[in-house]
C-alpha cells in the first residue's frame, strides 16, 4: 500500500509538471494567462482529473493538453520582454498538437526524465526592439517546427524530511526556425538573419526564461503543502524508507512467519504426500536488490520492481503412504539462502484496460533440508532435497514461472482498477468533508 501510494503521488506529479511546463512554454511565464479559465465550469476535482485524463489516453493518437479547456489560440494580455526585444498583443497557437513521448522515472534516485513534443507553434503580435541609432518595432510572426522539450528533474529530502524539487533542467530543441519582423533595422537584420543565434540570444530566454525557477518554486510549494504531514529520513532515499515501512507492516500484520496451511498430491506409482502446518520465516528481511522504475511509452506505464529477502526459513510435518506399504511420516526444515523476484508490469494509462504482468523471474538461493523421521526415508528426503533441487534449480523455476504468471494475471485480469481509483477519492472526499465538519463543530 505504501508503494501503491508513492507512486500515484508521483505519477499525478510527473502529469502536473508536464502541464505546467507547457503553460509555461507558451505563455513566456509573467503571469499574464487566466488559467482559471481554462478549467471549465466544472470543478477541477481529482475524479474529473481521472476521468479525462483517461478519456484523453483512449484516444488512438492523444494530442493536445490534457484536463484543461486550452483554446486553440491564446492570446497574452501583458508585455513580455525578452532581453532587449518587448513584444505585446501577443497570440500563440499550435499547442493542440502537444504530445507526451515519453516519461522516465527512477524511483530509486528519485529522478525523472519527461520529453514533450510541439509539431509546429506560431507567435504573432508585435514588438520593439531598441538599436545602437534606432528601434525596430512593428508586426512579428515567428514560427518555429518540430520542437521537443525535455525536463530533467531531481528530486530530494531536505533537511526537514519533506520531499522536493532539488534540480530541474528545461531543453528545448527544433528543426526550423522562420522569423518575420517587420520594420527591421540593419544591425537588427543581421541578428535575425542568423536564426540560431537569435534564437539563442532571444527567443530561448523568452520560452525558458524565468519558468525553470518558477516552476521548481510552484512545484516545491505543493510539495511543502501535500506532504507536510508525510516526512521522510534524509538518511535513506524515500523508495527504501517506502519498502522499511512495508517490512513494519508485514511484521504489524503477523505476516512473518506466514502459515500456508495444508498441501496434498500425489506422486508417480500412487505415492501420496501430505504437507501440513507449512509455515515460512523471512518475508520481513525484503529489500530492494536493484532500481525501481517506471517508464511512459506508446499511452502504456512499464513498471519494474526488482526485490529479494535475506534468509527464509521454512518448515513442515510429512507424511508419504503408498498401496500395500506403511505410512511415514515426519518433519522437514527449510533454509532458503535467499529469494530475489524481478517483475516487469504494463499498465495502459486508459485504466479502464488491466495490467498486464509481462514478466516474472525468480532466483532462489542455495537450498538445505533437514528431516527429522523415520529412519532412511529421512535421509532418502534430504538427499533428494538438497541434491537435485540445487543443481536444478534455476531450471526449476524456469519452468514454474509461467505457472505463476499465468495465476497472478488471471487475478489482474478480475481487477477494475478505474472503479477502484474512483471509490478511492470518493472515499477520500468523504474522510475530508467530515473532517471540515469535526472542525466546525469545535466551539
């Protein structure tokens, strides 16, 4: 559950950022859009979120910006200035074909990688350009093509245990750039006339500009508010504290030791075993044995948990009965040097689809049993046991795993989790409104 909910709070993250990156993007970032507007008259609740944003990811080619009513054209009401260029009465269109590429987040860092492409946006309005013996000023349309965006971010813990935005890095790149200003001076032809130095001098300061640090600030402010009630060591990184607070629970849970219960089968030439009171020691020694990512590709998250525990130990009583021969019986015990299991899930954004378990793996550490019983069966057991199963192991599990695979994916394929996500935040609309009410009451 811990895990569950570190990362959906970091999945409606990476989607924020990608949001604002793009208002910022297109609006030169002074503060002149009314975004208000562009929620709709509906209120932003997190349910309308997942709703529409699982509306948006249904779509065979989603594009455009998700959530908000964006209109295709939107016009800045304030000036924005640039280094020595002012431009006003500003109109920027194209952001309707904005399109997610892709998401890379590291959970073990705690570091993501968001890339966000644009195939063509227009700026138009106009502008003043002050010159060493004159200014140029008139109309501009600028026109920039195949434009990618990427956002490297860090995150960390401060020192008082709250998770923030420790770094963030916007790059933008394109193909093309075409420039139209009117009423240009000679010194200021020149510097058009080499596109990419303009470009660099001045319109990526005019796209970029102040939004790296405006939106480290906005980001870190909903930080410092959602999680202010959630502290994380900054000794450890928070996905390892996430998985020691999972150890606490299945100790909490009276997880550790787990009791199978009783397994009966039957073997070649009528042998039947009996396994009963099987119990098993050591779930609570999980650990991460490698990073934890997750990955946005083609509308679908792929998601990749690599865990292991220190040493199991496991018991139970037998008995073997055949036709024609008596029964034995007696009690086996288990130490497995290690566990370690990598799974690659897929998960489409459209969570009205279920996960899929793409993968499986399995290694067990070196095996030792002992039996305690009747005699040579004993040794017959242990033999058997701790010869075969360890100079067949990983071949053994090789064969297992699909078996596993094939249970666990009949089990998500029952799963829904959209109504699931809905009847979560309902619930927890619900935990708030009594709250606010338990708060009034108080004279």
């Amino acid at each position: 559950m811990v895990y569950s909910d570190l990362s959906t709070m970091m999945e409606r993250r990476w989607l924020w950022w990608c949001v604002v990156v793009v208002v910022g993007m297109v609006g030169g970032a002074r503060g002149a859009l009314d975004i208000e507007a562009w929620k709709g008259e509906e209120p932003l609740t997190p349910e309308r979120i997942v709703r529409e944003v699982v509306e948006y990811f249904s779509q065979r080619d989603p594009h455009g910006i998700p959530v908000l009513k964006v209109p295709e054209s939107i016009e800045l009401p304030d000036r924005v200035s640039a280094s020595q260029i002012t431009l006003w009465d500003l109109k920027i269109s194209g952001h309707s074909g904005l399109r997610l590429e892709h998401v890379n987040v590291n959970l073990t860092s705690f570091s993501g990688k968001v890339k966000i492409s644009l195939p063509v946006i227009n700026l138009q309005g106009q502008y003043s350009w002050p010159g060493w013996f004159s200014t140029s000023q008139g109309a501009t349309n600028v026109t920039m093509v195949g434009i990618e965006v990427t956002v490297d971010l860090y995150l960390g813990v401060n020192s008082d245990g709250i998770l923030n935005l420790d770094d963030l890095k916007i790059t933008l790149t394109y193909d093309d750039l075409i420039l139209d200003f009117e009423n240009l001076s000679t010194q200021h032809s020149v510097l058009v006339s080499t596109a990419d130095v303009f470009f660099g001098t001045f319109i990526q300061p005019l796209i970029i500009g102040s939004a790296q640090e405006k939106l480290m600030d906005t980001v870190n402010q909903r930080l410092q508010k959602k999680m202010k009630d959630m502290p994380f060591p900054n000794s450890i990184s928070p996905i390892d504290y996430a998985i020691a607070k999972v150890r606490r629970e299945i100790r909490k849970q009276n997880l550790d030791p787990v009791k199978l219960g009783r397994k009966d089968d039957t073997l070649a030439w009528g042998i039947s075993l009996q396994l009963k009171d099987i119990e098993l020691e050591g779930l609570a020694t999980i650990h991460r044995t490698h990073e934890i990512s997750a990955q946005f590709i083609d509308n679908a998250v792929f998601i990749t948990i690599q865990l292991g525990t220190q040493e199991l130990q496991g018991g139970s009583d037998w008995s073997m009965s055949a036709a024609l021969l008596p029964a034995v019986e007696g009690h086996l015990n288990i130490l497995i040097e290690s566990l370690e299991v990598t799974i690659d899930l897929k998960q489409p954004v459209n969570i009205r689809s279920p996960p899929t378990l793409r993968k499986i793996d399995i290694r067990l550490g070196n095996l030792a049993v002992r039996s305690t019983g009747e005699g040579s069966m004993d040794y017959l057991l242990e033999a058997f046991v701790n010869i075969v199963p360890n100079a067949l192991r990983n071949v053994i599990m090789d064969n297992i795993e699909p078996r596993i695979q094939q249970i666990i994916q009949k089990r998500l394929n029952g799963l829904d989790l959209y109504r699931m996500v809905l009847d979560i935040l309902a619930e927890r609309r619900r935990q708030q409104r009594n709250k606010q009410r338990q708060v009034q009451r108080i004279p």
